[in-house]
C-alpha cells in the first residue's frame, strides 16, 4: 500500500512541485547570504543550500 501511495505521489506531480518550490527558497536563502562578510560560516550555510539542492534519495 505505501508504494501504491508513493507511486500516486509522484505521479500527480506534487514531488516535484515541492521540490521546485524548495529551490526557489533556497536561491533566496543563497541570495541573502551575499550580504554577509566571506567567511567558514558564510560558506558553511552556502555548502547547506548547496547539499539541500543536490541531494538525492
């Protein structure tokens, strides 16, 4: 039954609307950190943008 569920997930688009959605975030996010000064936690929070984008299941 869960894989009929992720089967219909997927199909009806959701997924990727949700993931379309989290990069547009993420762009911001990436976007907003250009205020800040280039330092390890600066680039620290870029490499989570990055991951969060890139990942794979």
């Amino acid at each position: 039954e869960v894989d009929r569920l992720v089967r219909d997930l997927r199909a009806s688009g959701a997924v990727e609307a949700a993931r379309t959605e989290a990069r547009t975030f993420l762009q911001q996010a990436s976007d907003s950190l250009a205020a800040f000064p280039d330092n390890v936690y600066r680039r620290s929070m870029q490499g989570l943008c990055d991951f969060v984008v890139q990942r794979t299941y």
